[in-house]
C-alpha cells in the first residue's frame, strides 16, 4: 500500500492541466473509434486475436507498467539499492522468455481465450472453477487497491479529494473498457507506455545533472549506504546479512524461476494481451519484445530512486517526513518546471489507470467466459455474452471503486488479501509446467497440485515465518522462501496424486501437452514477412537472455 | 505426424467456436491504427511542451539544473510523434482481406508475396 508524505504538492499550472485535460479526452476518443469494431465477444474479449505483435508486446510490458510498480521499484531502489535490478533482469526476462517461446503454443496454438480456460480443457472442471474463481476476485480486489494507491497520491501531489480520484479515475476505465473492450485497453496502454517514458526520461536527466552523473550516485551512495549498496551480488552469500533479507539461492530460485515464471506465465492479465495477436508468431513475439524495454526500465525507475536519495538522504527514515515511494514525487516537485511536469503527472495517471485496466479487462473476459458461460448460463448465442462481458465490465469498475473506499478505511486487511493471492499464482505455475509436459497428469493432480501448493505457502508465511518458528530477515525474503515451498509441495503432491489416479484420455490432450498438436493449427501460424531475421522468435528470445546477463556485469564486479 | 488423424470432435468444440469467431471478428477490419493516434498526440505535445521550453523563464531553467527541460523533451515528444505518422504514411495499414471460408485463407498463406522479404 502506497503512503505519499505531506508537502509533496506539486506547483502544477494551467499548462500542466491542459496537457492532463488533452490525455483524458483521448483516452475516451479510442474507447469511442474502437466501438465500432466490436461485433463478436471474441473482439470484444480479445481483440478478435487480430493485433500486430508490436501492439501487443508494448501493451504487455505497460500492463506490468502500473504505477504502483514505478513507485515501487523506486522505492525498492532507495531501499535496497541496486538489489531491485534482480527484480527485472532475473525476476521478469527468463519467464517472459520462457513464455513466449515455450508456453505461448500452447496458449495460442489450443485457441483458449483465457489462462483458466487452458486449465478447462488440460484437468477439468475443479481446477478451472478453483482457479477462475481466485482470479476473479483478486483482481477486483486488485483493481480497487490501484484505485485507492492512486487516489493517495494524487491527493499529495494535485490536492484532489481522495473520492474524487477515486471517482473519476473509475469512470474513465469503464468507460472506454466498457464501449470499446480490449483493443481500447491494449491501445491506451501502447499510449500510456510512450507517455510514461516521456515522463520518466526528462526526470531522470535532470536528475542526473544534479547528482553530478553517475559517478556523483557512486561516490554518494558509496559513503553513506557502503560499497555493497550499488552492487547486485556482493553480500548476498548464504548467512550473509544484506537490506534484502535473501541469499543468492533464493534470489534464484525463488524471485529468479518460481515467483517470476508464476507471475508472468500465468497472470492472465498479461497472457491476455499476448492471446490477443494476430498469428501464432506475434503471439510468441508479444513477450519477447516486450523484454527488451523491460530490460531498460530500471534506467529511468531504479535510477531516479538513486537519486532522490542522494538529495534526500534521510527519505524512508522515521522524521525525515519522507516515504520509500516518495522517491519519484519528489523528484517531480523539486526538478521538472511546468510542461514537463504535466507530461509526468499525465504519465503517472495514465500508469494507474493503465494498471487498473489490466486488471478490469482480464476480469472480465474470465467472468464472463469461465464463470457465467461455462457454469452459468451455457449455450447460448454470441451476442448474450458480449451484452454480459460489458455489464461485467462495468460491474467489476463499481466494486473495484468500492474496493478502493473499504481500502481507504482498513488498508491493512488489503495488504493481507493481497500477501494472500499472491501465493496463488506459483502453484498454478506448477501446474502449468507439469500438465504441458507430461501426459500422464491426472485431473485430480491439477486440483490437488494447486490447493496443496497455495495452502503450503501460507504456511509458511503466515505460519513458519510470521510466528518466527523459522528465521528469515525480511518479508521479501520470506516471500521467496514461501514460493520455493508451494513450488515444491504443489510439484510433489502433483507427482503422487497422478500416480494413484486415472489419467485423461491422450486424444483429448491434442494441443494441450507437449508433443501433441491442435487440429487445424497451421504449422508455422506465421505470416508473409515473418521470417525476416527481427521477427524470428528464438533470436529475439536469447538475445533478450544475452542482454540481460551484459547488464548484470557493471553491477556484478 | 499422426494429429492428422480425425480429433475427437468433443474435446475441441471451443475450438470451433474460436475459429469461428475469429471468422465473423470485426477488429481486423473495422479497428483504426493506433500510430495515428500517438502520432497526433506526440506532435501537439511536442509543440505545447517544445513552446514552454522556448518561453522558458529563468526560474524554470535554474529549477532543472540549466538543461531546457521543456525543449529538450518537446523535440523528443515532437520526433516521436513525427516517427509514428511516417510509419503509417510509409506503411499503411494492409486493407483488410475479406472474409473467406477457412480452407481459402489457409490455401492463400502458403504463397507468400512481394513484401516476404525484408
């Protein structure tokens, strides 16, 4: 939950809001000019799977883009220092790598239309209906604590009433999700991720011309915080003490392969985006290019966390007056004059409201496709669900504003719910790997894989962890341990079940399962141009892999 | 391969009804292109953030460390915005084929065309 320091106001002016004023009504105008290719639930759920990979790897990376996580890595930054870069370099490129090249044919390639609906057709109803029904409501509940974050801090930098954020934030992203779907989601988002850089670099610059550059940030930060605080590695040797509270192994282990790949593989909404494309190669791509500004971002988002403690040296500490998350604001207040200042507050909204729209979008294409379709009101035509995907939408929107003012009163019952969905997405990761790749996986080891594997997180979380019956130095590190643990017991319990019980007949399993493949599904799913050299998927894969590994050595040595 | 062999007709019903979707899907056709828009409002804020920076008091610049924040990154707002409605004018969005019976797309996609190679 995000806590934004009094005094923080910005001295924004009418030039600034003019260029805010300017990005709302152009946020609706793509709601309004995508109506009208909204004809099937299919274009409304998922873009009609007709959009260029470039669109939808944009929209992937800016749908993980949300505010919360901008603010959020930079206080990470001003917390943990250059630790945070594990965060993106292993903790996001492996697993979107992984994605795109190794899960996408699956996902695409058997024509779901969501994460839980792959679950449907691989294991059967128990798991689909567990797992819909999680997503659906942490989403919400998601949606609404974005809503309730962003209301904070607008109240700090722009002096808005919290309701009033809440209210016009809300109605924004219904309406243009509501009128124009998810072309107008991922659209926005492409935008949103052009405007939030056009904020986040200026910053950034003059940032670093104050700090006296980079080596200004080393020499600074090296005298007050130690010589390991700009390093990614040093001091992270097992029984070492280090901010982060973790060790090399479960960096690797629990932030590097299982938090990350649970994250990005089977968070529907960012898969979402990737189904949406136009062929089984911009589907693969969609990932792949995303990874590449992925891999750049803490440039202009771990950075500026550098320096707002060089100016600010005391920030996050008691009396200073300052948060960790103030970071960025600060920044905001004391560097960028009016006009550039419009072009960040814009930027931060519309990464709010970027990140809320995931949310809403995902929601409803797994309510209303997994839950009332499937369970609900079956069979009956097209039209009946796009008219529920859009009372959905709008629905979802009015309980995620609820959310958000629930949130305002008992903000520690959020952190709670959260901590607790996020233990649910390893073992569907879990589940994921071992259903794709070995067709003996019962139905019941699908089930009892998830509700095994989530249940042993918590655990040891709330449990082994927050009793202090183990000894682990920090949250975040005991979220890494909590997730090596649910991947562990999920992965056995999977193992034993599908030992004891009946397999799904092979022949149901075409283009589920590795080594089987969908009927119809044109071999290459490519098209006329594809095979030039920048679109093939392997290189743009290793060379995301390459570049992120070159990135780790200044910081490694 | 053996796939080729009849699927079962049950297990893939969903998978019909996808084709067909995407068969009857409008976005394809009717759905704008997005480089229109960032281009549009990159240039007007390109100008609007580029004219502060022209008209930039002092106060301003002393406030960004010297460096005509506002300049600077209104030509960068402006040449991206540039960028993308060259893009489009160069390569205009591909008018869309109109809707054929599965078998016809699947025939017209092994012949390739003049824009294959790039």
């Amino acid at each position: 939950m995000l806590h934004l320091a009094e005094g923080l106001r910005l001295p924004t002016n009418g030039l600034d809001y003019t260029i805010l004023a300017i990005y709302f009504a152009v946020v609706l105008g793509i709601g309004f000019a995508a109506r009208r290719s909204v004809k099937t639930s299919l274009d409304f759920f998922l873009s009609g799977r007709s959009l260029p990979a470039w669109v939808t790897g944009l929209a992937f990376v800016a749908a993980n883009l949300g505010a919360t996580e901008i603010l959020g890595m930079a206080a990470n930054g001003v917390q943990y220092g250059a630790y945070t870069v594990h965060w993106y370099w292993i903790g996001a490129i492996p697993a979107m790598v992984f994605l795109g090249l190794v899960m996408m044919p699956f996902y695409y390639g058997s024509k779901v239309r969501s994460v839980p609906e792959f679950l449907l057709h691989r294991f059967g109803p128990s798991s689909h209906l567990l797992s819909s029904v999680i997503f659906a409501v942490s989403s919400v509940l998601i949606a609404g604590v974005n809503l309730y974050a962003m209301a904070i801090v607008l109240e700090a930098l722009l002096g808005w009433p919290e309701w009033v954020a809440i209210v016009v934030a809300g109605f924004f992203v219904l309406a243009y999700i509501t009128i124009g779907g998810l072309s107008s989601a991922i659209y926005n988002e492409v935008l949103q991720f052009f405007v939030i850089l056009a904020a986040l670099i200026p910053l950034t610059i003059v940032g670093l011309k104050r700090v006296g550059g980079w080596d200004g940030i080393t020499s600074s930060l090296s005298a007050s915080q130690g010589g390991d605080f700009l390093t990614a590695w040093d001091g992270t040797g097992i029984g070492e003490a280090n901010p982060l509270g973790a060790n090399w192994l479960t960096i690797v282990l629990g932030l590097g392969f299982v938090m990350s790949f649970g994250y990005w593989t089977t968070n529907f909404a960012e898969v979402q985006r990737a189904l949406s494309a136009k062929n089984l190669s911009a589907a693969k791509r969609t990932p792949l290019i995303a990874a590449f500004p992925k891999i750049l971002i803490p440039m202009v988002v771990v950075v500026p966390g550098f320096i707002a403690l060089v100016m600010e040296p005391t920030i996050g500490q008691a009396g200073s007056g300052l948060d960790y998350n103030d970071a960025i604001p600060v920044l905001m207040r004391d560097l960028l004059p009016n006009g550039v200042l419009g072009i960040a507050v814009t930027g931060l909204l519309a990464a709010f409201m970027a990140g809320m729209a995931a949310n809403v979008s995902s929601f409803n294409t797994v309510f209303t496709n997994d839950i009332w379709a499937a369970y609900l009101k079956k069979g009956r035509e097209d039209g009946y669900y796009l008219k529920v995907g859009r009372v959905v939408t709008a629905v979802g929107v009015l309980i995620g504003m609820g959310t958000a003012f629930i949130a305002a009163g008992f903000s520690n019952i959020m952190n709670y719910l959260q901590t607790l969905f996020s233990f649910f997405n390893v073992p569907l990761f879990v589940v994921f790997i071992i259903g794709m790749f070995w067709k003996r996986t019962t139905p019941a080891a699908g089930f009892w894989g998830l509700l095994s594997g989530t249940a042993a997180a918590m655990v040891n979380y709330f449990w082994l962890y927050q009793q202090g019956i183990i000894d682990i130095p920090s949250d975040q590190g005991a979220n890494f341990v909590s997730s090596i643990v649910a991947f562990v017991v999920g992965g056995i319990v999977m193992v034993v079940v599908t030992l004891v019980t009946k397999p799904k007949p092979v022949e149901q399993l075409a283009g589920l399962v590795y080594g089987t493949k969908s009927p119809g599904l044109d071999l290459e799913g490519a098209e006329e141009g594809d095979e030039v050299w920048y679109r093939k998927p392997a290189l743009l894969g290793w060379g995301a892999i390459i570049l992120a590994a070159i990135c780790y050595v200044p910081f490694s040595f | 391969m053996t796939e080729k062999q009849n699927p079962p007709a049950e297990g893939h019903a969903f998978q019909d009804e996808v084709t067909e979707l995407e068969a009857k899907s409008a976005t394809a056709a009717r759905l704008f292109d997005i480089r229109r828009i960032i281009g549009a409002l990159f240039v007007v804020y390109g100008l609007i953030v580029g004219a502060a920076g022209i008209f930039a008091t002092d106060a301003d610049l002393e406030k960004a460390q010297d460096i005509n924040i506002n300049l600077w990154t209104g030509l960068g707002m402006l040449a991206l915005g540039l960028f993308f409605l060259v893009w489009v004018k160069l390569r205009p969005t591909v008018p869309p084929t109109p809707p054929l019976p599965q078998e016809a797309l699947d025939a017209a996609e092994g012949e390739g065309g003049p824009a294959g190679r790039g």
